[in-house]
C-alpha cells in the first residue's frame, strides 16, 4: 500500500469510533483489538499506543451524548460534521484523528470483525477525502467514482452516526455491507419512448444489445379499457432498452402484430369511447410514441372483422393487416426473430 492510500485508509476511519467492535470497560479487549481475523496484515496484538487509542475510543463512546454530528447527502458521498461543545470531548476527537492517522502510516491497523469496516478497508484506493478540523471537531467530505465505494461511504457514515447517538450498544454491533443492486443506485429512465417503458443502463451485463436487431412481436393480451394495455408498454420498453438498456445504443428494427383481445387497441378514440364508454383510447399515447421511434404496428383484420370493427376506424399510424398469421409468417421470413406477448 502506498503512503497516499494510507492516509486514505486512515481518513476513512477518523469519522469516530473507528473500531464497531470496541469493548466496553470491565468486560476485556473486545474483538477489534483482541485476537480473531484482522484487515490487511499488520501486526498482531497491542502495540505501544494500544492502551492510549482505546481509553480515546472508550472516552469517546461514553460521553457519545456529547457529540454533535450531522450528515450531508451528496451523489457521489457524504459530507459530514462531527463537533463537540465540551472541551474535553473536542480535543479528545482531535487525538484519536491524529493517532488514527499514524497507525495506518506505521502499518498498524486496529483489528476488526465488522463486515462493512472490512469492506471498506479493501477500497480505500478509490475513497477521496478532504477533511478540515475546526474548532469543536471535524468537518470531512468523503467521495468516490465507484457505484458500490459510494454505498459504502454512506453507510458508513450512517453507522457513525448510530455511535454517536447509542455509544457502546450501537459498537457492539457487525454492521453489513450494502448489497451490489444498493450500491449501483440504478436510476430509470426513458431515452426514446419518453413517457413509457422505463429500463435501467447496465452497461457492464452479458448480452448487450447489437446493431441489426430485427423483433416481430405477437401481441394478443387485452386490459382495462381505462388503463393503458400493459403488453404495448412492454414493447416501449423494447425499443428504450435497444436505446439505453446497454453500454451504448443500438439499431433496432421493430414490428408489433395485435390480434385477439388486443385487437381492439388501436381503434381511433370516437370509436373506442363508443364501445367502452369512455373518454379517449388510453392506448393511443403510447402507440404514437412508439410509431414515432419507427416501430410498425399492424393489426390483424380477420381479428378487427370479427369484432365487429371496421379498418376506417384504426389509427392512421396503424396498418389493418390481412391476419396475423401472415403478418408473423412474413416478418420471420424477413428475418425478424419471434416474442409473444400473449399474457
């Protein structure tokens, strides 16, 4: 480990009570300074400044009411500020930041159990820290490029605050490490069919999406005539995923068949509000949206006959097919590869 990533390493436990598993007077050298599974090497057992580090850690848990601490969200960290109005308390913070700092500089890490102190031990490389002390304590703003550092750094950070509010209860506790959907923080969004489809950006995942895909879907499945269908939101989400589910955006060509109790989606509002009795087709929004990306929307015509509709009254961005069957067949000679969406 570099000098740089030491103090790095150091920075990440000087929060306060660095050790979750710091013993509490009259009951003996708890598992973080005691034998058992260590981070990183170092040396076993106490060392000279042993004695000195846990009476601060120990001063520190049990005047923990003392402590003032507040935690600002940021989208890459957290800034924090951790203070107290006792002299004694203040200064006592100072210490344990400055011997915090030189353990980790000598290469004598405190021993800990608690699996999200481990965890961050392990990337301390990728944690940036800028840290200022002020009158009563110390203000540090912790920060990372990395996804699962960043969840780690907030929950750290809100495990420090539990020191300070419950003391020795809440330094008896193993704390666990967030898991890797927390700490991506996946966000969703809309990238081509804006209102519907939302899909997640996993640009590191198997199977990305290529150029030249060709999708014929066969769409049967019906709905509330006041809901928008879910099967054609499904088929937004498609074409969103081909635009921003991979690393990087992909051609797509895309073709929808609506037959059975789907057929009737694509009617134009008057005669959708005729049938259902009601306002408009709330199918209609996203069925533009999608046209609008390029995707073709057939409907089958045996099926619009037989439900006693007529072709005038489909959508003009709709094309009245003469069946599905044909429509499917057609499309996969094309070329086109197959997905129902029969449910």
């Amino acid at each position: 480990m570099n000098q740089f990533a030491k103090i790095l390493l150091a920075s990440t436990i000087l929060l306060i009570f660095v050790s979750p598993a710091v013993a509490q007077p009259g009951r003996g050298r708890g598992p973080g300074f005691g034998g058992g599974r260590g981070l990183g090497g170092g040396r076993q057992g106490a060392d000279e400044r042993f004695q000195e580090d846990r009476e601060v850690f120990h001063f520190l848990l049990t005047h923990h009411e003392k402590i003032t601490r507040t935690v600002k969200q940021l989208d890459n960290g957290v800034e924090t500020l951790t203070e107290s109005t006792d002299a004694d308390v203040a200064s006592r913070i100072k210490e344990h930041v400055k011997w915090m700092e030189h353990r980790i500089l000598e290469s004598q890490p405190i021993r800990m159990r608690d699996p999200l102190f481990a965890e961050i031990f392990k990337h301390t490389d990728k944690i940036k820290i800028v840290r200022k002390e002020t009158d009563n304590g110390i203000q540090v703003t912790e920060t990372s490029d990395d996804a699962h550092v960043v969840s780690l750094i907030k929950a750290h950070a809100e495990v420090v605050s539990g020191f300070v509010a419950h003391g020795f209860s809440e330094a008896m506790k193993n704390h666990a490490v967030p898991t890797k959907a927390e700490a991506a923080n996946y966000e969703y969004s809309n990238p081509s069919i804006k209102n519907f489809g939302k899909v997640v950006q996993l640009p590191e995942a198997a199977q990305q999406p290529r150029d030249g895909g060709k999708i014929c879907v066969d769409l049967t499945s019906g709905g509330d005539p006041d809901k928008l269908n879910s099967a054609i939101e499904k088929v937004a989400r498609f074409v969103n995923i081909y635009q921003g589910g991979g690393k990087t955006p992909a051609k797509v060509q895309l073709a929808v068949i609506l037959h059975g109790d789907a057929t009737l989606a694509v009617l134009n509002s008057e005669a959708w509000s005729k049938r259902f009795e009601t306002k408009v087709n709330p199918n209609l929004e996203c069925l533009h949206e999608l046209h609008e990306a390029g995707v073709e929307i057939y409907v089958c015509g045996q099926s619009l006959i037989s439900k006693d509709a007529k072709p005038e009254e489909v959508v003009v961005f709709a094309d009245v097919a003469v069946s599905a069957l044909t429509t499917l067949v057609n499309l996969q000679a094309d070329g086109y590869s197959y997905v129902p969406l029969l449910k």
